[in-house]
C-alpha cells in the first residue's frame, strides 16, 4: 500500500528495516526527514483529516516549536469517526509551564504521549529515542518540552486514540514494564541538571 502511493506522489519516502522496535524505527525515520516539521500517530490511531494542515498554521502563526491538540479516546464500541469540534482557544506557554503540565496527574496524558502534537525538527538535533525500552514516548518528551522555547495548546479535538484491550499498555505484567521505574529516575536526574524542582 505504502509503496503504491510512493509511486503517485515523490513526497513520500519508503525506508525499509529489520523490525528493531518502535523506538528504532523512529529514530531511523527522523535521520531521513527532510522536512521542517516530525508528527507521530500510532498504528492504530487515526487522525483528523485536517490534523497536520491545523497544527502546521498554529506553529507558524504562534512561531512555538511545539503544537498539542486535544484528543477522542474511542475503542471498539465506539470506533466511528468523530467530529472535530471547532473551537478557536489558543494557549501559548513556555518550556518550564509544560514541564509542570507533564508532571500533573491531571494533565499528564495529554502531555506524556508524542502523538498528539506537531513539533519542528530541530528539537531532534539534541534528542533520540531510547532503545529496547517497553515506553518511548516518556524517554523523550521531556527533553522536546525542555529545549523548546514555545508551545502551544490548540483546544480542538483533532487526534482519536484507539484505546485497545490488547494494547502494550494494558497487556499483563512483566519485567519490561520496570522500565517505567528507568525512565521516571532518568527524568528527575534531567530535572535536577537543570535545576528545576
């Protein structure tokens, strides 16, 4: 299917490798990127059909390096296609109020997860994911958050997350998942280097 729209459209780039997780086929993708800009949706997420067009207008007419939108949880007994809802609420903050974010329980979701937000390129020239890890969103993007200088919160519902009963997330307990213990130890270090409490 991929190479079949290569075929009809030059943009579009088809990088074969040996499966070596996600966190590696991230990496290997941001290494061949050309653009000014990387977004991530899971494989089994989709999106609004004017999710990048919206998040792309925001962080030009904002001139932030981060873009957040709001998100549908929806699963099997609700896997329809939703409306976006309209709404034109903008909220501008710095690195350190999104850190703050990040750290709340109430906002953490929003703000843990590397899906739901458009981000400019440059902010991977001092990031990579971590490898052979159970989690990579969270080895990441408090470091994008830190070294960005703007973000912004565009309150729309834009992104629709399969919330999936067989999902890594929710899969039975093993020892991969101490890897949540790894990476909230390597957050505090950063936060502490940086001298945020």
């Amino acid at each position: 299917i991929i190479e079949n729209y290569r075929l009809r459209d030059r943009r579009i780039k088809v990088i074969s490798k040996i499966n070596g997780g996600s966190a590696s086929a991230r990496n290997v993708g941001i290494n061949n990127t050309s653009g000014e800009y990387i977004a991530f949706i899971d494989a089994d997420d989709y999106i609004h059909v004017d999710y990048l067009k919206i998040l792309e207008q925001a962080i030009r007419d904002y001139d932030v390096d981060i873009v957040e939108c709001d998100f549908f949880t929806i699963s099997k007994k609700n896997n329809r296609k939703i409306k976006a809802q309209k709404k034109n609420d903008v909220r501008i903050i710095n690195n350190v109020e999104k850190l703050k974010e990040f750290c709340e329980r109430s906002t953490y979701l929003k703000s843990a997860v590397l899906w739901n937000k458009l981000y400019k390129k440059k902010l991977f020239e001092k990031v990579s994911f971590v490898e052979n890890k159970w989690i990579d969103d969270e080895y990441v993007i408090y470091k994008l958050y830190f070294y960005a200088n703007k973000i912004a919160i565009v309150d729309e519902k834009l992104y629709y997350y399969f919330l999936s009963e067989n999902s890594q997330m929710r899969s039975k307990p093993n020892l991969k998942k101490l890897d949540t213990i790894d990476v909230i130890e390597r957050q505090m270090l950063f936060f502490d280097e940086k001298g945020l409490s």
